[in-house]
C-alpha cells in the first residue's frame, strides 16, 4: 500500500544536533531533512509531529514544515486542522486547575521525587508551562514508577520513557527523558487518532523515533523506524525492538535516520 503519512519524534529524530532541522547528529549542517520533507510533499504524504514538548513548541514546528496535524506532551493531545482533542480520560482543561496543576496539588511528583532521590528530576527549563503532563530528566525504571503510582491510587496516571537526552546529570551517565500523563495517554493513541480521523489505513502509514516511547507506535502503523542513534544509547531500546516485527533500525542517526525511513519508503511504492 502506498504512503499516505509519517508520524515523527522531533528531538533526536527528525530534528538534529541542538534541536535543528538543518543539522546532523555530529552538528554538521544538513539539507536531509528538508529533502525528505520535500519529497513527502511531492507525494502527497502528510507529516504529524508526535513529541513530548508542550503545544506552543510543537505548533511552530509544525506551522515550519507546513503542517495542520501535530501530537503534543507525549500523546495527550491532538491537534488536526486547528481543532484539539484530548486523549486524557478524565483529566481535562478548563477548570481552575490545569491536569497539571491538579497532579501538583495531589503531591504526586514530589511521591516520585521521594521515591527516586537523586535519580530523578525536572527536566529544566522544559517542565514548565504545561497544561497535561510533567517533564523529568534521570535514570529510574518505568515499571517501577508506575507501580508506586497503582500503589497511592494513581492508576489514571502512566510514567513513560521518552528516550535518552544529551543534557548531563550528576551522577548519572545517560540520562532519559519521563513523562508523567493522564489517562494512560501515549503517542502511539494519538497516532491511532489521528490516522482514524484521516482515513489512513495502518498499513499506509510509517512512524520515525527513537525512544519506547515512539516504539510503541509500531502497533498503529504499517512499519515503524528506529533511528540508528535510539539504540546506540539505549540498552532498553534494543531490547524492546524485539517485541515490534515492523521495526526497522536505520543506519542513519536523527535526521539522517528520517531521511532513510521516507526515501526507501518511497522509492519502493509500498509501506510493507
């Protein structure tokens, strides 16, 4: 089945050293991008930004490449043409108290915080300002996290792996990006949304990233690409690469990486 869109992780995938779309991974500058992003406009291919950044970051992005759709805070919202929806269950914007405030308020982070001292901490400057999910920076282990969530009651809530950050930490060699969301949000639900909403059929659709998290998905898609750098540093990543037989680790890293999952997807006029 042909290519009718790609869903793509921003920092450390579609985007290069520092955040650019027009750098590599080693920092050189790069027109890859751009050509695949070209080349998906030729071919009729929408692009959806699936990122854990927080809306007004992921919008400039998007209204940068020319797109309508994006995914923002790690899947807990969707914004096609200009009109939201909000994969968050029960936590939802409008009262008083932001879902993001409210999880404030309910001392949670801090329970995380307590838990996994001198293991985990804000993602600074990037944890302020959101609305449905906070942003941490360190070194614990998921499943863990989310069963001190179940423990005090917070089973609406998922602590999720966003990937390994270049940004140092004390006293930890590889640190990762968490988020905390409401409503067992996830990129791969916002992807599943979007492509309904769409009319795109799993099987005409790819997925670029390069955490669990954008792993994940693999399960909404027709074929999912890791980007060569996600692996490199994440020995959970490897692991978990297993589970998705429709994953594909790409010998490019960040924006190398994207340009190979569009083009050998393209020049073979078929997802599959």
């Amino acid at each position: 089945m042909a290519l009718r869109c790609v869903y793509t992780d921003l920092d450390g995938t579609l985007l290069g050293r520092r955040g650019s779309l027009f750098r590599d991974a080693e920092g050189a500058f790069s027109l890859r991008q751009a050509r695949a992003l070209e080349a998906c406009f030729r071919a009729d291919v929408e692009v959806v930004i699936m990122s854990g950044r927080r809306e007004d970051t992921v919008r400039s992005d998007a209204r940068l490449i020319g797109q309508t759709s994006y995914i923002y805070e790690a899947g807990c919202a969707v914004m096609i043409d200009g009109e939201p929806t909000y994969l968050t269950g029960d936590w939802r914007p409008g009262g008083e108290r932001t879902p993001a405030e409210q999880m404030l308020d309910a001392g949670i982070p801090d329970l995380l915080f307590s838990h996994f001292k001198g293991r985990l901490e804000w993602h600074a400057p990037w944890h302020s300002q959101r609305v449905f999910s906070h942003l941490f920076r360190g070194h614990v282990d998921v499943a863990e996290a989310n069963e001190l969530l179940r423990e005090h009651g917070h089973s609406d809530l998922r602590f999720l792996d966003n990937g390994t950050i270049t940004r140092p930490m004390d006293g930890i060699d590889t640190a990762h990006a968490y988020h905390l969301v409401p409503g067992g949000a996830s990129k791969a639900n916002g992807v599943a949304f979007h492509r309904r909403a769409r009319g795109y059929e799993s099987e005409s659709c790819i997925a670029v990233g390069d955490s669990i998290e954008d792993l994940e998905s693999a399960v909404a898609v027709g074929r999912f690409f890791c980007v060569a750098n996600g692996p490199e540093r994440d020995e959970a990543l490897r692991a978990a690469l297993a589970r998705f037989p429709n994953a594909t680790v790409t010998e490019g890293s960040m924006g190398d990486g994207f340009y190979e999952a569009v083009v050998s997807t393209l020049a073979t006029g078929s997802v599959a």
